[in-house]
C-alpha cells in the first residue's frame, strides 16, 4: 500500500464521537422555546446590523462608469442612444423655456419670471436640465471614445462628473414624481388653476420624461442613497421658511408660496413637509425596486436573444455542412 494510502490508527476517534453526541444531546434536553426566541432574535439582530452595514458602509463598491453612459438594453453606445440623450436635453429646454415666459397660459403675469424661481416645480425643472445636459455631454465622450480600435469600456474611471450626473438623475427622478403627484392631488384647484397646456407640461411631461429615462437608462438606483433626494426637500423647507419670514409673496400676490405650505400656520405646514418627506422615501424605495425588476427583465431578453442568436447559428451550420456534403 502506498505511504499516502496507509491507514492511520486514532484511538482517540471513539472518544471523540462520543464527546460530540453528549453535547447534542444535551443541547436538545435543555432547549427550550425561550432559547429558541432567544436565537431568534439574535438572528434578526445580526440581520439587521447586516442590512445596515450594506446600506451605509462607507467602502461600498462604486457601480462602475460605464452605466452611466449605456442603455440597460445593450453594452455600448449606438448612434439611437447618442440622438436620445440629446432630444431629452431639448425637450427639457422646451419645457425650461415655457415655463420661465409662461408660453401656453392662459393667465400668463406680468413679468411671467418674476416668481419663477419660488416654486418646487422650477427647481425640479432645474435639475431635469442640468442631468440632461451633463448625460448628453457623457454619452458623446463615450461615443467617441468607443471608435478607437484599443478601447476597452471596462477600464473606464470613476469621476466627479460621473458621481454628480448619478445624483442629479436619482434626484431629479424621485422630485419629478413627488412634484407630478402632489400637485395634482393636493395643489390643482380647478377655480385657480387652468388645465392649459403650460401647465400640463410643467407638472406632467417632467415626470413623463424621468419615467422615460428611468426605463431605458442604465443609472443604478440604490436605497442607502434615499438621503440625496431629502437635500432637496430640506433646502426647499428651508427656502420657504425664509421667504416667509422675509414677506415674501406667490405670483398671485398671497403670502405663501403654495396653500399647503402657510407658514402662517406652522403645524398644518409642518405636517405637509413630514409626509412630503415621507413620501420621498416611498417613492425612492419603489424606484429601487422597479429597478431590480428591470435588471431582471433585461437579463432574461438578453439570455433568450442569446439563445436565439446561437440556434441561428447552429441552423446557419448545419444548412452550410448539407450544402458541402451535396
């Protein structure tokens, strides 16, 4: 028998199984379901600070820069993603533009941009076209980039204009759909309010936009970073505080900039700003997750246009080996 083979005695071994089947036993004798209810909540303990650690570890894993420039259906740039990002860019100028002249009111003011810059819905429109622009001014890098016989996506950096093109669009998606909802569920009053069609453009096409984007676009979302949208709403708490307190008017000549927001009435208004901040966690919360599903789906398309591909092929050689046997 080979020395590798050879049997090693361990009289020890006996003992040893004996050893281990005593402390199995005497655990099942001594648990009891106190103990059980005890793990238990150890386990959900561990799992939580686990969540934790994920959501808010300072060493997470950067995503990596080329989602920011490629669609979620493909791994490059096609020249159709280069003519979308910047029709999105003028889209948003469009509704910048119109919003800012009031073009398309009924009642338009005099000056129409007096008060523009007072209202939510203008500074969501803000950062709609500061994203738009910055996701254009990155898939034209890219675009080029990509025609060098030697270029190699995966060796893409992660930079500044990376990480603030991530935030705006994360952001600007979450405060389109807030502004979209609370406007016309809580603000819109058909006795003030005309449905015109600069209207339905400012508190409508933003979040039409966004969702487009959000379907096609590859831009990770992640639920740690739900603290970016709550900058915006606290600068905006902040903004209205101020403008109150300094006799600050809306365009209509009222001492508020929206009703629900009356500082005159500061429980009424705080409880507006809670649930608003509430309601930005829930929407950030379900962007996530729509996200993952839509990672899901494309994976499965991917995988069954792969599939597709190689059966295609496989029919494409077998018809060329019959050929060459004929």
């Amino acid at each position: 028998m080979p020395p590798e083979c050879e049997e090693i005695e361990d009289y020890g071994v006996p003992e040893k199984i004996s050893w281990i089947d005593g402390r199995i036993k005497e655990h099942l004798r001594f648990t009891s379901p106190t103990t059980y209810c005890g793990r238990r909540a150890m386990v959900n303990k561990l799992w939580c600070q686990g969540i934790i650690r994920k959501w808010f570890h300072k060493t997470d894993e950067s995503p990596h820069p080329r989602l920011f420039t490629e669609p979620s259906c493909q791994r490059h740039v096609a020249t159709w993603y280069l003519f979308y990002r910047w029709l999105i860019f003028m889209a948003w100028v469009a509704i910048v533009v119109c919003s800012i002249f009031e073009f398309g009111s009924y009642t338009p003011t005099d000056p129409p941009y007096a008060k523009w810059p007072i209202y939510l819905t203008n500074w969501d429109l803000v950062l709609g076209l500061c994203q738009a622009l910055l996701g254009g001014f990155l898939v034209s890098k890219r675009w080029k980039l990509q025609k060098a016989m030697n270029f190699d996506p995966s060796a893409l950096t992660l930079e500044t204009i990376d990480k603030l093109y991530w935030f705006l669009f994360v952001v600007t998606t979450n405060t389109a759909i807030v502004v979209t909802i609370t406007y016309w569920c809580a603000i819109y009053n058909p006795a003030i309010h005309f449905m015109d069609p600069q209207n339905v453009m400012v508190h409508m096409c933003n979040s039409i936009l966004m969702v487009l984007d959000f379907c096609i676009a590859g831009i990770p979302f992640r639920l740690r970073n739900f603290w970016w949208c709550f900058l915006i709403v606290f600068s905006y708490i902040l903004f209205s505080v101020v403008y109150y307190l300094c006799g600050g008017l809306d365009k209509n000549g009222e001492p508020y900039i929206y009703k629900i927001l009356d500082w005159k009435k500061p429980i009424q208004a705080s409880v507006v700003c809670v649930g608003e901040i509430v309601f930005v966690t829930i929407t950030h919360s379900v962007l996530c997750l729509l996200e993952h599903i839509k990672i899901r789906l494309y994976l499965k398309i991917d995988e069954k246009m792969e599939k597709s591909y190689v059966t295609e092929q496989q029919s494409c050689s077998k018809t060329q080996t019959q050929t060459h046997v004929v």
